[in-house]
C-alpha cells in the first residue's frame, strides 16, 4: 500500500479508537435507580420495613 493510504487507515483507526474510548468512559460512570425501580423501593420501605421498625420500637420501649 501506499504512503498516503496508510496514513487515511492510520486517522481513521484513530477516530475509531477515540470514539470507543468515548463510549467506554461513559459505561463506566455508575448509575442509579430508574424512576420504576425507585418507587417500587420506596413502597416496599414503607409497606414491609416500616411496619417492621414500628414493632421493634414497640417491643423494645414497652413498658
């Protein structure tokens, strides 16, 4: 191949690199709850664990 052949391979090997890395940096940064997945949280902490810590206060303040 020729010189300027290799070297449009060389650029756009590089624009591929550079936007993989792009990608990679993004799927590395963590991410929270969903909307859904926050509010079935939410119910549950109230519904199942509230209840719960109301009954172990009670059982531990009785008097």
């Amino acid at each position: 191949m020729t010189d300027p052949t290799n070297r449009e391979i060389l650029e756009e090997l590089k624009a591929i690199n550079q936007k993989l890395d792009e990608v990679n940096e993004r799927a590395k940064k963590p991410k929270g709850l969903s909307t859904p997945m926050a509010i079935i949280a939410l119910v549950l902490g109230f519904s199942v664990l509230g209840p719960m810590i109301s009954m172990l206060f009670v059982l531990l303040f009785d008097m």
